[in-house]
C-alpha cells in the first residue's frame, strides 16, 4: 500500500468516526528538517566546534590547500 493509499483510508476511516482528518503527507516536512538542523548544531557546540559555516570553511580550506594549476 502506497502513502496516499494509507492517507485517503485514513481519512475515509476518520470521516466515518466524526474525527479530524489526518494531515496530508509531506505537511511537516520543513519543521523536521529545521527540527534536524537545529539538533546537529547543538550537537556541534556541545562538542566544542563552530555551529555555522563548518562546510564552507571547510571547502575553503581544501580550495586554498590545492595546488592552483599554471596553464
């Protein structure tokens, strides 16, 4: 059974009870994501390093430590 086949039985079973519907699948997607984000930036100054920017500064050091080609 798909996700949208679970929703529409679901909301046909919460229909016939008199309940609210189930939300819609995908509906909580960004506030698990921003939920997950700020965890690992938690997790980050727990451990004692910077909490933004750790990619970034961390591409710019392996851009800066290349040898740039003479061509």
């Amino acid at each position: 059974m798909s996700i949208a086949q679970q929703y529409l039985l679901d909301t046909h079973r919460a229909r016939q009870h008199g309940e609210p519907a189930p939300p819609a699948p995908g509906t909580h997607d960004g506030q698990a994501v921003r939920e997950l984000r700020d965890y690992w930036q938690f997790r980050a100054v727990l451990a004692g390093r910077p909490a933004r920017g750790r990619i970034r500064s961390a591409l710019g050091r392996w851009l800066h430590l290349r040898p740039r080609s003479t061509c």
